[in-house]
C-alpha cells in the first residue's frame, strides 16, 4: 500500500517539475537582466506560424536557408543587436561597448549572471569559443564573410571572465553592427564536438532536446519530422519587464511545416496559425476581406528593403562559346539603350498590377523606406515612351516600317528576359516589360526557368541575355551591399569576376563604396553614399523597378504585436509577445 | 435510330466548337496579347436591355467597368452612357490562316468600353479572346499528335501483325517499353536542355511530336490485335494462294478491318491529346507568354486567391469538358455502330 502512495506521489513531483522546468526563473542575486519597456503581459499560451518549407538544421554557425534561421533565432541571441524596430543598435548581452579613437579596437562587458537554457553560466570563454567556430573556414559559416573587415578576420580576445575584446585590421563605420545575429553558443555543450572536426554535423534538427542550449527566449522542446518543431519557454533568459517578470510571456512557439505560401494562407484562414509574413499582394488582399470576421488583423508596413530589377548581360564573354549574346552585347553595353529600356517601362502599372499598389515604383538601389540612407535628390523620370525613341534613335537604331527595331548594321532587336518559375510576381513583371518594350519595336521573349537552373546561367555559365531578380532586404546601412556594388563583388550579377573595374564610373562607384565603408561619421557616410547611388541610377547596371511593400497578420488578441521591415519581421520581438483577450490597438494597422 | 440523333448532337457540338476556334481571329473581339492594365481580373460584362431610364433597348448594350476605389479588384458599372453591342465591326488587325489581311471582327463596342464576354484576366487580356485563339493551338495540336500517333501505331501495328516472328516480338517490346516509361518526369527534365528561345512554330513542333511519340503505343497494340486476326481470314489464304502481294493484302484486306479501330482510337485519342498538350502548357513546357493556349490559360488558376476569388478564370475548362464529352460521344457511338455493323 505504502509502495503505491510513493509512486503515486514520485509521479506526480515529476510532472510537476516537467510543468515547471518551463516555467520562468526568478531573477537570481548578482544577474543582470536587461529590462524591456513593452507594456507588461500576461504569461501563457502558444503561438502558431506556418512555414514554406523545413529546416534543415539547428546550427546557427552552418544555417543559410531561411525557415532553418527562422527558428534559430528564437533559441540563440547575439552580443549587440539591431532593433528592427529602430533600426538602431541596442545592448544585448552585451551591456556596453567602446571603440578605440583609432576605430580598430572594439571592447564589449558582458552581462553577469547569464545563464544558457540549460542552466549553465555564460561568459567570455563562450563569446571567444562561438567566434572561433565562426571564422573557422574548415566550417563554411555562410556569416563567415561579415566578419572580414579589411581582408582579414576579426581577431577575439578574453580580457577576462566578463570582457573581450576586438580588434579590427581598418577602421570600419559599422562595427556594431557586424554582431547582429552572430549567435553565442554553448561552449560546454559544442566544445567537443569542435574539437572532433564534427561542428557542422551537430546540432541536426534530430539532435535531443538536452544537447540543445541557447541564450534565446525559447529552448527546443520536440521535432516532428514533416509536421513542426515545438519550442518551449527559456527558463533563464535574461530579459525581464518593468515589473521584473521574466521574459518570455508565452509558452510555447510552435512551427509549422505547410509547404508553400497558399498553404500557409489557408492555415492562416483557418485560425491554426496566429501570424503570418511575407504575404504577397493577392493574398493580402484576400485574407483583409475578411479580417474583421476572422479576428484577425493586417498590416501595411510600407515599402521593403527589397529592389526588383532588370539586369543585362554585360559579363566577358570571350571564353565562352556564346556568340549569340556577344553580338547582342553591344546593345546591351550602350548606356543610351539601357536608358531607353528604362525610361520606356510602365512602373505604375508593376506597382499596380504585380504589387496590387502595395508596392513602390523605384529608380534607385535605397527603397524609400530607408530613410537615413536614401538619396532624396535622386531624379524619377516619369515613363515616356518619346524620351526612350530619342534615346534609341541617338544611339544608332531604327524602325522598319512594320514597327520592329532594328540597330544600325540592320539587326532586329530582340532578346530574352530569363525568370525563375517558382516566383509568379516576377513572371508578371517580365510579361509587363515584354509589353512595354514591344512598343518600342523590341521583341522580347519571356524564358521561365527553374530557380536552380535560373542560378546556374546567371553566376556559372552566363548564358542569358536578360534577367529580372531581386536583391536586398538585409540590413538598412550600405554595408551588407558592398557585395553587389563593388567591381569584385560576389553578387556584382550583371558583370562577374572583375579583377578591375570595366569603366570610369564602376572604378569610382568602388572608390566610394570603400571609402563610406571606413568613415566612421554618418554624416560624411550619408554623402558618399548619395554619390554612389547617384552614379549607380545615372549609369543604369540594373534597371530599378519596384519595391513590395511588407505585408503582414496576426490574431487580434495577440498583444505587442509591433512587425518591422527588417526580418524577422514578425517575431524579432517574440519575447514581448502575449495573449490578451481584450482587443488592444495596436500601432501601424492599416 | 436513338443513336443517330445523339450522334447528330454530339456532332454538331463539335462541329460550331471547332468552326468558332477556326475562326477565332474574326470571332473574337479583341487581340489577345492586348493588355488593359487598368481592368486587371474584371469580371465578365453583363449585357443589359433596359437602361436605368427604364427604357428597352432592342440591341442589348454594356457599361464600362470601373475599378472601386479602395477594393482590390472589384468593379462597379459605370452608368452613364450605354455602349451598344455592335455587329461586323473594325477592330485589331488581324491575319486569317496566316494569308488575309482583315480587321473584321463579329462582334463589339466603342471604345472606351470593354466587352469581356469571360472576364479578364490579370493584364486585363479578354479571356474570351484567348480561349478562342488558344483552342487554336491546343486543337492543332492535339489533332496533329493523333494523326501522328494513329499513323506511327497504324504503320508499327500492320507490320508486326502481318508478319509476326523476330519483328513482331521486338516491336512488342519497343511498344512495352513506351507505356512504362513515366513521361512526364522525362518531359520535365527535357524542358531545361532545351535552348532559352525557342520560335512559336518550333514549340509546336515540338509539343505535336512530343505528344505524339508518347501515344502511338495504345493503338499499335490494338491494330495488331485486329491484323492478326485479320490475316487468318480464309479470303486472304485464298487470295494468297491467287499470287498476291503482301502489299495487296494488306491495303484490299486487312486495312479495312482496322477502320472500326482507327475512328474509335481517333475519337478517343483527340481529347486525350488536347488534355495533354492542356497539361504541358500548364507546367510551362508548352508556348510561352504572350500566346495564349488552354493549359497556360488554366494555370494562372494555380495560385489559391486566383482559384477562390475569379470565378471566370474556369472558363477553358468548360471549353475542355464539352469537347472531351463530345469526342467520347462520337466514339461511343462509332464503336456500337461498326460493331453491330461487322458482326
């Protein structure tokens, strides 16, 4: 009889102490949390969201696909992070930093009494573990390339239990930026591993819960393979409200694997998932008709960080066995006919058409929502079919009487804009440009590819001969765009693999971009960068056309619900999140 | 006798749906690579006959649609000024059967309206239009895949059904092979060696043959069947035996038999085809934008808010759903008769 009580009430403690492993800590002696002032919650309840596709692992170090770092990001956090509300950087576990007059020594104190989920404390030892794992090359962070500044890798250095120090090879403007999302991570827990030349293998998403710690609001709780991953409650994270109550207030955060936007917009329809992002006009447009009804709420936040653009083929073709494009190429490659191209493109009606008006026409690489460092003075020609035969007549072309465009050896002009099938807003666009381009007498034809093979032509074999693509979106400052402006860069699309820069304008586009890179001043920043978008929109490299705006939902009841433009847009601030059965307003509802 | 009528129907449902996509350029109102950027997913126009006046009109008329303010996508009429329907119309410029210059349309209004007898779609292109000059290529297509498949299967059938052995048993196996191999995943697969530009004409081409070189099987094995059994006739020992020529046998005896089959697959074959040209257009292997075809028609009904909110989107597919029921009526019918007929 005995025997039964004790195991009755064994069982019944476990439970418990199942309950209340998720439950939050109270705040220890000699901790220092960094206190929020989001209005104060209530604690309880999950939130659902919806995914395209799975992750593919739980390695902040090894993760590049974005559904694997959208659930990364609710388990880790980084030393300094950028608001995405503010776009400005705040403390993190970092709670303060200093850089030397000389801009090449970064010092960051880190907060005291940290703990991982699992319990253990946090300290230097793991800041200078998690960089080295990141700057290993034998591990291909794909992160790896943010920390060179200067040609080489940032150099980390314990000063002592609760201090590291950086040190720069240059002088660089944005320092504090570079640690966004730069992930700290469980030295204890990976060191091994580390040591075995397995890194890059740990951390699967079959890996258990236990061998799993993170300093984010949440901690891995379970992985249904093809159907979602549960996160739970971090008992220890070290954010807490005014009030001291320790943040997370919800649960559980639960994602689900769905398979493609539709999917994701029915689940949404349906009341199974809470939030939802990245939503494409049309199925804004649908899911706003019944809002009201549905309880649930969408917002506009105004235009992306994105640019959509048309670009042509300008790559060095000698070596390859491609004469058909070589000919083309000399169009292509006079700046008068990339004018006419531009100027006879109908902006208005991408917006309208593709974009549902939910989306900006754009002339520049700097969307308008970005506002410290767009270029105010940037010109916006409106369409004008006149102003792009003046151009074409100027640079040598001429009409057939039947209407097509012919070059001055006779040539017709036609060409393909290659797309990839997988995104339908951009398949409209091209059908659009088709159409305002036949105007002009060009006979253009649209080439839907598969997004791999679309990759393929454009960076490896460079057998295309127009494409539309899209770029941006990462961070607000120029930094992270150096890749594409400067004459070496990896995503430099329209002409790759420079050695030198091919024109007086792109060597002095790279002279700026360098420059901006290393001034430590905004305000001399803001004026080289004006310069090189100013030479960027004047020399057309890519005909600018749209930028979608960000477009988002969530349950009424779901409260602190403030979605950014930066991703992630919808749960950057996941551990202020709460549900309030009263209807709270909420700011930028539309 | 029952038959005959029904037969009669079938056929002349046929007959008007064929006839209207052979005149396509004259029966449609507008070109279908026209794009009204400013009616994107209009609905279809509603033709009135009394005014807001009250008064009849003989001639019906439409108003102009306007986009609501605010609403995405929805429409209000614009009520005041009617636009009659007119008749043998000046519209676009056009080519019949690629040689007549004309811009003779059946039908119409004046500018500024719009008549869109199957609403528009996401350019604000007349979806009526476009089925009609899609039907085109998908019916040329799906025709000439039969006439290519029934011959090939006609030529491989009598062949090895004649003369039976070693070309019998490989041409068997050839034919095996074909009805095992899943082609769709193959034509997928195909799609990126192809060149990036490929002519209209060479994407016929090569949609007609595609389609055309997967479907000879079924009925090389079916006039097989009818040929050997046909070559056992005593008629034809007895020719034989008169010093024929196996060429003679075959055109004066055995030919005939396999007419039954030939017009049954025929009619069956034609839709199936049509259908499958309808699927390679709709995973994009077919004519690229801005010709118009069925299967390109019905895959902008791919996305979920197109599927649920733009009901006209379907209209191919009831142009689809009365051809297919049409053809298999014909052959239902075809097969009873001859049937009957050589028993």
């Amino acid at each position: 009889m005995r025997r039964w009580i004790y195991l009755i009430a064994l069982s019944l403690a476990c439970c418990s102490a199942q309950a209340a492993s998720s439950s939050p800590q109270p705040p220890q002696h000699g901790e220092e949390l960094k206190i929020t002032d989001n209005p104060v919650g209530r604690y309880g309840g999950t939130l659902a969201l919806a995914q395209r596709s799975e992750p593919k692992t739980l390695n902040p170090v090894t993760a590049a696909d974005a559904p694997s770092r959208e659930v990364i990001g609710s388990l880790v956090a980084d030393l300094i992070h950028i608001n995405r509300s503010t776009q400005q950087t705040e403390p993190a576990l970092a709670k303060s930093w200093s850089l030397s007059k000389d801009g090449r020594v970064f010092t960051v104190k880190l907060r005291r009494g940290t703990r991982f989920s699992d319990g253990q404390p946090f300290d230097a030892d793991d800041v200078v573990f998690s960089f080295q794992a990141y700057l290993d090359e034998r591990i291909h962070s794909p992160q790896r390339d943010l920390l060179i500044v200067g040609g080489k890798p940032l150099q980390v250095q314990k000063v002592d239990q609760f201090t590291v120090r950086f040190a720069l090879a240059q002088p660089y403007a944005a320092a504090e930026r570079i640690f966004d999302n730069i992930a700290m991570l469980p030295r204890h827990l990976l060191e091994k591993s580390y040591q075995a030349s397995e890194f890059s293998t740990t951390w699967g998403l079959t890996t258990s819960p236990a061998a799993i710690a993170g300093l984010g609001p949440f901690c891995l709780k379970e992985y249904v393979a093809g159907q979602k991953i549960v996160l739970q409650r971090n008992p220890y994270y070290w954010k807490a409200d005014r009030e001291k109550n320790r943040l997370p207030y919800l649960d559980e955060l639960v994602f689900l694997f769905v398979g493609n936007e539709d999917a994701q917009v029915i689940r949404f329809q349906a009341g199974e998932t809470d939030v939802i992002s990245r939503l494409s006009a049309d199925n804004y447009a649908l899911l706003s008709k019944e809002a009201a009804s549905r309880g649930v709420e969408m917002f506009d936040l105004g235009p992306s960080l994105e640019y959509d653009f048309l670009t042509f083929n300008l790559n060095d073709l000698q070596a390859r066995n491609l004469e058909n494009i070589a000919a083309k190429q000399v169009w292509f490659q006079d700046l008068r006919f990339r004018q006419a191209v531009s100027a006879a493109i109908d902006r208005d009606s991408i917006v309208k058409l593709v974009y549902a008006g939910h989306g900006s026409s754009l002339w520049g690489n700097v969307s308008p929502s970005n506002k410290f460092w767009v270029d105010g003075a940037l010109p916006h020609p409106p369409r004008s079919l006149e102003r792009a035969r003046e151009l074409l007549k100027s640079a040598g072309f001429t009409w057939r009487p039947d209407g097509q465009l012919v070059d001055s050896h006779g040539r017709p002009v036609e060409f393909s804009i290659v797309t990839s099938t997988s995104n339908a807003q951009r398949m409209k666009m091209a059908t659009l440009i088709q159409d305002d381009l036949s105007k002009l007498g060009m006979n253009v034809h649209v080439a839907p590819l598969e997004f791999r093979a679309l990759l393929d032509r454009v960076f490896q074999t460079y057998d295309y001969e127009a494409s539309i693509m899209a770029l941006g979106g990462g961070d607000a400052d120029p930094n992270p765009e150096m890749n594409v402006w400067l004459s070496t860069g990896g995503t430099h699309l329209w002409h790759l693999g420079e050695s030198k820069p091919a024109s007086g304008w792109e060597a002095r586009l790279d002279q700026l971009m360098q420059q901006q890179m290393v001034e430590l001043k905004y305000k001399e920043r803001k004026r080289l960068y004006d310069q090189a978008q100013e030479i960027i929109a004047g020399n057309v490299p890519c005909i600018f056309l749209a930028t979608p705006d960000v477009l988002v939902g969530a349950k009424k009841d779901l409260a602190n619900f403030k979605p950014a433009i930066l991703e992630p847009t919808t749960l950057w601030n996941v551990e202020q999140l709460y549900y309030s059965p009263e209807n709270g307003a909420r700011p930028g509802a539309k | 006798m029952r038959n005959k009528t029904k037969l009669a129907g079938a056929i002349a449902v046929l007959l008007s749906l064929h006839l209207a996509v052979f005149l396509a350029q004259f029966l449609a109102p507008c070109d279908p690579a026209e794009q009204n950027r400013d009616s994107p997913f209009a609905p279809p126009s509603r033709l009135h006959l009394v005014d807001v006046r009250g008064r009849f009109h003989l001639r019906p008329f439409v108003y102009r649609w306007v986009e609501s303010p605010g609403d995405f996508h929805q429409y209000d009429e614009v009520r005041d000024r009617e636009y009659p329907l007119r008749f043998l119309v000046r519209g676009p410029q056009y080519r019949f059967a690629g040689m007549i210059r004309s811009n003779l349309h059946l039908f119409g209004v004046d500018a500024p309206a719009q008549i869109f007898l199957a609403g528009a779609d996401g350019y604000g292109r007349d979806q009526f239009s476009r089925i009609l000059y899609g039907g085109q290529l998908s019916l040329a297509a799906g025709l000439l895949a039969a006439a290519a498949s029934l011959f090939l299967g006609l030529l491989v059938g009598c062949i090895s059904g004649f003369y039976g052995g070693w070309i019998d048993e490989s041409a068997m196996r050839l034919v095996e092979l074909f009805l095992v191999l899943p082609w769709l995943y193959l034509l997928l697969a195909v799609r990126s060696f192809l060149p990036l530009r490929l002519s209209a004409a060479q994407t016929f081409l090569l949609l007609v043959t595609v389609i055309g070189t997967i479907g000879w099987a079924r009925p090389a094995r079916l006039i097989r069947g009818v040929v050997l059994s046909a070559r056992e006739r005593t008629y034809v020992t007895a020719s034989r035996g008169f010093g024929a020529s196996d060429y003679y046998i075959l055109r004066r005896h055995v030919l005939p038999e396999t007419l039954a089959v030939l017009l049954t697959q025929a009619a069956l074959l034609i839709p199936q085809y049509v259908v499958a040209e309808v699927t390679l257009s709709f995973l994009g292997l077919g004519l690229s934008e801005p010709a118009p075809s069925w299967g390109g028609l019905l895959a902008n009904l791919q996305q979920y808010n197109v599927l649920v909110s733009y009901w006209w989107m379907f209209a191919p597919a009831l142009a689809l759903v009365i051809l297919s029921l049409g053809y298999l009526k014909v052959a239902n019918v075809v097969h009873e008769c001859l049937q009957s007929g050589s028993v």
